[in-house]
C-alpha cells in the first residue's frame, strides 16, 4: 500500500480505537483506505407493483446504478442517473440499507426509487435491453448471489408491507 497524497509506501500502525491502520511516515498520518460510493436503485412504477431491470452489456441483468460524483448527495446521484439511464423522472425514493462491494472497492447505497411514466431513453453503450417485471420475474432476471439480488429481496419485501 502506498500513500494517496506523496506515493511513500506505508506501515501498518496502531491507532486507538481502530487497530492497525496505514500510516505514512513521510506525511506523519494515518491513511484510512478510500473507497467510491455508488447508489443502487431498485426503479419501480406509480403503482409500485412493477420493477425495472436493465441488462447491462456484459450480459447480466442488474439493477440502475451509479457513482457519487464529488460534491454531490446520494438523493442526487438518483435523480440524475435515472435522468441518465432511463429518460425518466425519480418521483420519490426511499433509502433501504447499504453493503461494501469489495471487488469495485465501492460502498453501495440502496434506494427504491419511484419513477414517472413515459418513453424510456436508454444508453446502448450501458444497457441493452430494460423490462417492467413483477417481482418474481425480477427474482428470475437479476443475477443470482449478488448485491443486486441482496437489495432486491429487501426492497421486494419491504414493497409488499407498504408503499414508500
């Protein structure tokens, strides 16, 4: 591991109350390891009965998502993603629950998000095909074992108890 800001390379430290963290001498710091931040939506219709699943270019289908940029909030990371992504309006949303995706190095925040109707306006450099799913076939479609289908039970689960 090296240092973010002067390239040294790094020691492993004890800090109190966090154990052993990187620590760069040249810097006199501790260097907690960064990490991107991404939201991750499950995109469903007015009715709240529907979901919208993408397929992505490589094949698999997944939820919307997308990088926090600099500066900006997760509530509005969603709102232009899902301008970006499908052409359409985040109505409202509701924030779910959180998971580390270590092999991106990014910490996913889950949202159901309510989206307006209307023609849909997708990227083919990111998404080749989109469906409105009931449930089970939202289950049926998402990649199996993955963060997706981890917020997606939850958000499934929480949409059959009530309407966000």
């Amino acid at each position: 591991m090296f240092c973010q800001d002067c390239g040294s390379k790094l020691t492993l430290k004890f800090c109190e109350n966090e154990g052993l963290i990187p620590y760069c001498n040249d810097c006199e710091q501790f260097k907690f390891p960064p990490f991107k931040t991404a939201v991750s939506m499950v995109t469903v219709n007015k009715s709240q009965d529907r979901i919208l699943i993408a397929k992505h270019t490589n094949g698999e289908y997944l939820l919307f998502a997308g990088y926090v940029k600099k500066g900006e909030s997760a509530e509005k990371t969603i709102v232009r993603e899902i301008k970006e992504e499908t052409g359409l309006n985040a109505l409202k949303y509701k924030y779910m629950s959180s998971r580390y995706h270590e092999p991106r190095n990014v910490l996913m925040l889950n949202f159901i998000v309510v989206v307006s109707d209307g023609e849909m306006k997708t990227n083919p450099d990111e998404i080749t095909d989109v469906q409105w799913c009931d449930f089970d076939q939202a289950l049926e479609l998402i990649k199996s074992d993955s963060v997706a289908e981890y917020f997606l039970k939850n958000a499934i689960a929480e949409l059959k108890k009530n309407k966000i």
